[in-house]
C-alpha cells in the first residue's frame, strides 16, 4: 500500500531529530515527488545529494523530478494558451529553458 503522505510526515518528524539525515531527505522527496510536491521534492533530493555526492540513486531521482516539472510547465503554457490567456488559440511547443527555476508550477 503506498502511503505517501503517512511517509513524508514520518520524514518531517525525523528530520527534527537530525535534519541533515540523507535517508530521511530522500524518503521524504520520493513521497512529495507522489504527492506531486515537486518544488519541495526536489529540494529534499538536491538537499541529500549535497550530503551524500556519491548516491548515483538520487541524482536518478532528481532527474526524474526535474522531467515531471518540465512536463508541469508545459502542461499549464498549453493551458493558459487554450484558454485565450496570451490571445492565441492554438498549441505552441515551449521549451523549459526559457523560463527560470523561479516560476511556479
């Protein structure tokens, strides 16, 4: 049974204990990353491979974190343009480099 949320408040909880726990960062990224949190999913993860460079593992879950947030991205531009937001009624291929780390998804 995936209990994602159980999971990242369990991780909240441990990482008062110790926050710079590299497991307990990447548990709770991994259960944001399902809870669909990516911001704060790849905080965790980039936070952990800080700690832990040598974990081949997390930078795989970064990169898929960092896919997910580019789907996000053009997702919600396709969106906005569906809706007439930019005056376009048409679909217009985006890519994520020209938009900063900044923008909310």
């Amino acid at each position: 049974m995936k209990r994602y949320k159980e999971a990242e408040t369990d991780c909240i909880i441990a990482s008062q204990i110790d926050p710079n726990h590299v497991k307990t960062l990447h548990r709770r990224g991994i259960a944001r990353y399902y809870l669909k949190d990516l911001r704060e999913s790849s905080k965790d993860l980039e936070r952990a491979l800080a700690l832990a460079p040598e974990e081949e593992g997390l930078k795989l879950e970064i990169e898929n974190v960092k896919k997910e947030i580019e789907k996000v991205r053009i997702e919600q531009i396709n969106l906005m343009v569906e809706k007439g937001k930019y005056g376009v009624k048409q679909r217009i291929p985006v890519k994520v480099e020209e938009f900063n780390e900044d923008e909310s998804i």
